[in-house]
C-alpha cells in the first residue's frame, strides 16, 4: 500500500517511452564523457581513441539514468489517471 491507500502495480514503462528516454540519456552522456577526457591532460596524448573510448564508456553509463527516467515519467503518467 502507498500512502495515498492504492496498492501500486509492477508494470514496466512501455517500449516507446524507454525508447525516448535512451535517445535522451545516451547521447547526452556519451557527451559528457568526451568532456571528461578532453578535461584530463593525462589522456592528450592518445587523442582521438581516448575520445571515442570515454564517450563509449560515457553511453553505457547512459542506460542507467534512462531507466530511472522512464520508471519516473511512467510513475507520474500512472498517478495521473
């Protein structure tokens, strides 16, 4: 039970809006992590495949906000109704 007194059911996020979320979050993070490579002088010398390597990294790490996104927009769509 939640404090509003409904019993809260165990269903996912549709396909579309995690979807969305992905197209949001792993870009968005991919960003992020060329920045953190361009922000680390020790990574200069290896140049364009550091780059490439830490915006990989920084886009994997972008599936996990993105399912906190959807379980969230999904929760606040659920509430609605």
């Amino acid at each position: 039970m939640t404090s509003h007194g409904t019993m809260k059911t165990n269903t996912a996020p549709p396909l579309s809006l995690r979807l969305f979320c992905l197209a949001l979050m792993v870009p968005a993070c991919a960003i992020n992590g060329a920045f953190v490579a361009l922000a680390i002088p020790a990574l200069a010398p290896y140049g364009i495949p550091a780059l490439l390597v830490s915006s990989l990294i920084g886009g994997m790490i972008g599936v996990l906000p993105a399912r906190w996104l959807a379980l969230k927009i999904h929760e606040g769509l659920r509430d609605e109704r």
